[in-house]
C-alpha cells in the first residue's frame, strides 16, 4: 500500500470552504481514480496548515495520479482556497491499523 500526501495552507477565513470543496470535489474524484482506496484531510486548527492524504494499492496506482496529470486537475481546484499549489510526495505504508465501519 502507498500513500501520497500534500502539505499546503489554507487561506485566512477559508477552512469552512476548504473542506466544502474537498468532500464535495476532492473525494470524489479520487473515488474515480483506480487503485485509489480513500483520502483524508488533515487541518491543524490552532492555524491554517493543512495535509491530505490518499490511500493506494500500490505504487503504480500512486504514481499515476501524478503523471497522469490527475493531482494537477484537482489541485488547481483548490487555488481559491490555498496560499499556493500543494507540494505531493508519495510513501510506502510500512505499518496501518485502520478499522472498517
């Protein structure tokens, strides 16, 4: 399993916004995305900097989404929203303990 990750900051006064456009755009679209099992938004509230996170099967799966252009469509979505374009990396999942509902 890999995992790709963005670190980016959220504008003044536009988290309510962020996370509006994350579960009504973001997720979706990785929902579309093969080998895609799930994202997540991370926002520290004591400030405006903010993670996300998507979960894949594997690293060509990963890796796809950035060359493929795909993370590049969906960041430009958040220009509103962020100080500047998200910076992604990608990691391999060596340990999870993620419960299913």
């Amino acid at each position: 399993m890999f995992a790709g990750f963005q670190t980016f900051e959220c504008k003044q006064g536009k988290k309510f916004e962020l996370v509006m456009l994350w579960n009504g755009t973001i997720l979706p679209e990785l929902a579309k995305q093969s080998g895609c099992k799930g994202g997540l938004l991370l926002v520290d509230p004591d400030s405006n900097k903010c993670m996300g996170i998507e979960i894949w099967d594997d690293d060509v799966a990963a890796s796809s989404f950035d060359t493929n252009g795909s993370f590049q469509k969906l960041a430009a979505k958040l220009t509103p929203v962020v100080t500047a374009p998200p910076e992604r990396k990608q990691l391999h999942v060596m340990a999870q303990n993620i419960t299913q509902p």
